[in-house]
C-alpha cells in the first residue's frame, strides 16, 4: 500500500484547538513522559495558525508520516488557536517540535524557552529561507491602490505575533504614513482568515504571508481575480522550526537532517508519502538550515516599530 493512502487517522491525532495556560492530559503530556524528555516515544510537532485544522492537518500529514518513520516514534500534530499557543507549548514542554513565524520564534528565543533553530521554509530547491507579507483589498475596491490609502479602512491582520500578518504590515504602514490611530485594526486569528474577511467584505483591506492566496484558490475557497495585491513587503526570512533544547543532541540532530535532507517535495513524492502539488508544505518546497543570527533582520524590523511584543521577556 502507498505511505499516502496509509490510514492511520492523522486528523485523529490533531488536538483540539487550544490555549494552553490550563493544559489537561493529553497526548502531548505523553510526549514528555513516555521514555524521558530527553528520548520521549511521542513528539508533539506545534504549528502557528495559517489555515483551518483540517487544512492544517492535510499539508502536514506527508511530513508527520516521514517523521513517525524516520524516528520511529509516534508525532501528533497540535493546532493551536493562537501564535502565543505555540510559544507556551514549547516552554511548557508540551511540544518538541514548533513551527513558528519568524516573529514568534524571536519572542519564544527572548522570553526564555528552550529552543533550539534548525530549520526554514524554501519556495524552491535550493533557494534561500525567505518569503514576504502582502497587502490586498477586493479587485473591484478602484479606492485602494497603495498602504497609504489604508487610512480610514477596516484593516484585517492575522495575530500581534504574526511576521508577514502584522509586523512587517506595521512596519510598512507607518513608513507610508498611516499611524496606528487612522484605521480600524481587526486580528482575523490565521492567514486564510485574514483573506477570506477581505473577500467577504468583512474587512476592507487585509495582510498575509505571501503563499496563502494560491493555496485557497487551489482548494476552490478563494477564486482568481478576487483580491488584488497592492503591497509587497522586503523579505523575510522563511518560518523557522524549532526543536525544544529538552531533547537529545542526538535526536535534535537527527530532527535536523530529517528537515533539511528530507522534509521536500522532491523526496516526499518519490518515496510516496504524497502526490503532485500535495507535497509542497503551505506551498513551499521545503526546508533548508538556518541559526539565530539569521533573524536580525526581524530583530531590525522589531526595533523600527517598537511593538511591545517584540520585547517580550527581553
């Protein structure tokens, strides 16, 4: 049997969406009992809101399965409702493994946790980590042409811990002029959110990571010509993921070479984990190495807008 028909019942093992500032038992309390923290049997993989859990749970399921293989461990993959959720896992070591926004990993790595870089998303084989924030209104809005014309609007961005859905936004709005008190701020929670508000007109103009609108168009959510983009942010460095410093070296060096080596389109096709355009991760290729020093830009970006999230336990 291929490993994608393989039924295992990933969307069985996603947890609940939830905060964790009053965890129960669950299977991410196994993760940290089930053979020592620093070996557990069960990693829990945390993932930053960017879509639906079922969609979540979708574009992570080649990756789970090629991790559960390599380790030989169970993983669950754990949706939380929040970009904050993800950083509280970590410190309360309820996850081993976090995907996090550039942003966030900064304010996990400033107020303490235990975390350690190893890997980033890439668009392309071979590319630098790296992707950008984009900011959009409905193609028939003829009022909106450029950041400036935000002033006065209904602004929908993802969470206060997001890179591309509100930091570098921030950033770019205030450089065109538009501070905080002319428009109305409305956090949509995940990208797609963010996307969808701005179509349905809950929201006059929007921020996301530049990936999102093709995913949705591709799953029939979001069609062709509806939004347009109207701003392109610098770079960013690409969403980095984070392995908890409880582990091993040995396990954080496998975790390691398994990202970068192998968490691909490229490899996930040919091995059968997935097919076509469903082993690209969110749409992005894969993964390539990267370190702390590579966030400085952010830390930049960070010091510009002076957001107090950016500070957090620093």
């Amino acid at each position: 049997m291929s490993r994608h028909l393989r039924t295992h019942a990933l969307a069985a093992a996603v947890l609940l969406p939830m905060v964790l500032t009053a965890c129960g038992s669950s299977a991410a309390d196994d993760a940290s009992s089930s053979s020592g923290k620093d070996n557990p049997g069960t990693l829990a993989l945390a993932v930053v809101p960017s879509e639906d859990a079922t969609s979540t749970a979708q574009h992570y399921k080649p990756l789970i399965e090629l991790l559960e293989d390599e380790t030989g461990k169970k993983v669950v993959l754990q949706k939380v409702t929040n970009y904050a959720a993800v950083i509280e896992a970590q410190r309360a070591h309820k996850a081993q493994i976090a995907v996090y926004g550039p942003l966030s990993y900064i304010v996990a790595k400033n107020s303490g946790v235990g975390l350690e870089p190893i890997a980033a998303t890439i668009l392309a084989k071979g590319a630098t980590p790296g992707y950008w924030s984009y900011g959009f209104t409905r193609s028939t809005n003829k009022d909106v042409g450029a950041l400036s014309d935000f002033k006065g609007r209904k602004v929908c961005f993802v969470d206060e811990n997001s890179t591309s859905g509100y930091l570098y936004p921030h950033a770019g709005l205030l450089k065109a002029g538009v501070q905080d008190d002319a428009y109305t701020k409305v956090m949509a929670g995940g990208h797609d959110a963010s996307v969808l508000s701005v179509v349905r007109g809950n929201c006059d103009v929007g921020f996301s990571d530049s990936t999102i609108q093709q995913l949705l168009i591709n799953q029939g959510k979001l069609q062709k010509g509806d939004l347009k983009t109207v701003w392109k942010s610098p770079v960013i460095p690409g969403s980095p993921v984070a392995v908890s410093t409880d582990l091993s070296a040995a396990l954080r060096g496998q975790l390691s070479d398994i990202f970068t080596k192998k968490a691909n389109a490229d490899y996930l096709k040919s091995k059968g984990y997935c097919d076509g355009d469903d082993c690209r991760i969110f749409g992005y290729w894969g993964y390539a190495p990267v370190k702390d020093s590579d966030y400085k830009s952010v830390r930049d970006v960070c010091a510009a807008t002076g957001d107090a999230q950016c500070e957090a336990g620093s």
